[in-house]
C-alpha cells in the first residue's frame, strides 16, 4: 500500500515543528513573549548594550556553509523508514554542529533565548547554514554559545542589543472550577546523555539539556523533553492530536506554542501561569483550520510595512524576524471550528484550564546589523 503523500509532508511539518520547540525550551519562566515589529524601543522600555565578554571565547576553527536543499518528500520517506535527519544543534565533545539553522536560530542558540525574542529584518529565518566548529581543549558545552556568539560576530558581523518592554502573550490559566487534569503515575526524567539512538530516533542540544525525537510508521512524533514531558503528536488530516502521559505545565504551554506557530510566525507564545507544579496526562485535539485562522487575525493585527530594527545588511523595509504584538481580540475571535478537532482555546477549557490575553515583560535581542552572507572560511 502507498503511503498517503499528505501523511509523508506532515511528518515534515512536524519534524520543523519539534526543531522550533527544541529551540523554545525555557530559558527562564516568565520573562518571554511575542517582540514587536519595529526595533524602535519605547520610552518604557530598559535598553541595555551587550556587555563585553571577560574572556573571548571562539571556536579553535570553523565552518560555515549554505544548507543543501531539504528535499521534503524524501525526507519524509526516510523519516518513516526510521532513518532521521540530523538537524539542529549538537554538541559532542569538543565538536560542535549546527544543521539547517538560519541566522536567527543561530542566534537563538549563541543567546540562549527563543526565537520570539529576537527582533530583525525578516531575511533572518530565510536562508539556512551548516556550522560545523572545533572548540579549544578543556572546552565544555557550556562554552559553545559564547563561542557562537564570536563566531556570528566574525563572520555575519551580527551587531545586538537588548531591551525589554511588555509584550502580549496569551497565559495558560487555571479555570474557575479548577483543573480537570489526571496526575501522571510517573514523574518525567532527565535524558541520558550517552543511551544509543533507537532506530526512528534523533537527539538535539536544546538550552536546558538534550530533546530526543522519534518517529513512528503510523505518522505520530514522539517527543522526550526530558523533565519537561514526553508528548506526542500526530496530524491527521485537519486534525492535531496531542498526547502525553507525563507533562508539566511548562512543557504543556511550549506544546501549544509550538501548535500554534505552525499556522505561521505570527503567534504569540503560550506561557505557563497555572501555578501546578505535577506532571499529569493531557490529551488534545485540535483543528488546524483553527490554528491557521488565528495565524491570519495575528497577522492582520500585524499590518504591513513594518521595519526592522537593523543597519548595514540587515537595513530595509522588511517585516520583524520577530513573533507578532498584535492586539490578539481578533485572533480570538478567528478561532473557527471549522475541520477536525477544537479550537485552541476550547481544548484548553476541557482541561479546566483557560488562555488568557495578557500581557508581560520580554526582554529581547534587537539585531542592530548583520551580513547576509558570511565571510569566507
């Protein structure tokens, strides 16, 4: 029997989708949510320069190079045979890689924030690079995002600055008749570092420890985030299912986030604010028609012609790499039933749980310049 094409293309969707949560782990809960389009701060907002490093740090030599091409079809193919990709960043050793990463990822990973965080022309998430470095001996993974840092400084001659301003985001609450949620039997558990990829698995460095993914014949996507949860997801026509026996809240909020922006960029981040500390089980079903209508009302919010924050390459009158600031009314109001599934919010509400607009403070990474093109090896 032939494999369904559309069954093949949403493991890809899905596979860019898990690539984009590893890089959204929480780098600290409560400071993140969606920048504004402009990297113009407001007289509320706390500029700060980057502080010069006591020591730099840089990678001993390293290689920057355009990604090939994902062929997506065959991707999938391989995907579902059990042979998986290896994407994103991996630290081994004293070898470090980063695959398929744009240059805002790249500086997602080197600043230690997620990509909602960073404000800058629209160029940023376009073209993708293959990194490939050596660290210097006695070098640890915790050094690698400061070398990142030199390297994206040398050879994209990226220029940053940080503000922090209040941003709209949408917060995971408890309900008024309180949470419907079932306590998982098990607590989740770190990831070992050194057990041998499964057949069907692949690992990433994400900024609080290793994610493992792996994938299944019948399309689900299992992801381990270690003290965060185990979910997985499966599309299924216009339906997203999502499933996990253990999951905090947390790791709960990075799921819908991740739901969300497969709609597009423009999704404001989910963040947790129930106050439950357990893991529990939690399963969802959610229609992606609602999703993509949310995505457009965000979008719309946006408006057009926004500029980025940047001089030099990164000048020009293109969108924010950012997430958006939109009002958010009209996204709710766009949820819409309509396929498979529930909308976003009304699967929230079984759990006793409710998304709130709110607003709080971010503090995020204003790209001031950057190359497009790096400098040669």
């Amino acid at each position: 029997m032939v494999e369904p094409l559309g069954r093949k293309l949403s493991l890809g969707v899905l596979l860019s989708a898990t690539v984009w949560m590893v890089l959204t782990a929480p780098v600290g809960l409560g400071q993140a949510s969606a920048p504004q389009p402009s990297a113009t701060a407001s007289p509320a907002a706390t500029v700060s320069s980057e502080p010069a490093p006591a020591a730099k740090l840089e990678f001993d030599v390293a290689s920057v190079r355009p990604s090939a091409p994902l062929d997506m079809q065959k991707l999938a193919a391989d995907m579902q045979a059990g042979k998986m990709p290896r994407m994103g960043p991996h630290v081994d050793g004293l070898r470090a890689e980063y695959t398929y990463l744009t240059l805002k990822d790249l500086i997602t990973v080197a600043y230690k924030v997620k990509p909602y965080q960073i404000t800058g022309p629209a160029w940023l998430a376009t073209d993708h690079f293959d990194v490939v470095a050596k660290m210097p001996e006695g070098s640890t993974k915790d050094d690698a995002p400061k070398m990142l840092q030199t390297l994206l400084a040398d050879r994209f001659k990226v220029v940053i600055h940080r503000e922090t301003q209040e941003h709209p985001v949408l917060a995971l609450v408890v309900g008024k008749g309180g949470p419907k949620l079932k306590d998982s039997p098990a607590a989740s558990a770190p990831i070992d570092e050194d057990a041998p990829l499964a057949k069907g698995e692949m690992k990433m460095d994400g900024p609080d420890g290793p994610v493992r993914i792996t994938t299944h014949p019948d399309g689900t996507m299992t992801e381990n985030m270690g003290k965060q949860g185990i979910v997985t997801i499966k599309m299924d026509g216009q339906t997203i299912h999502v499933n996990a026996d253990t999951m905090t809240m947390s790791g709960f909020a990075d799921t819908l986030t991740t739901i969300m922006q497969m709609g597009g960029g423009g999704s404001k981040p989910v963040l947790d604010k129930t106050e439950l500390k357990g893991n529990y089980q939690v399963a969802v079903d959610i229609s992606m028609a609602d999703i993509l209508a949310m995505a457009r009302a965000e979008m719309g919010d946006l408006g057009v012609g926004a500029t980025g924050g940047a001089t030099g390459g990164a000048t020009g009158g293109a969108s924010a790499a950012g997430g958006g600031a939109g009002s958010g009314t009209a996204a709710k109001e766009a949820s819409d039933p309509g396929g498979g599934g529930a909308t976003v919010y009304a699967s929230v509400e079984k759990l006793g749980l409710k998304l709130e607009q709110r607003k709080a403070p971010v503090e995020q990474i204003i790209v001031d310049s950057a190359e497009k093109t790096p400098t040669e090896n």
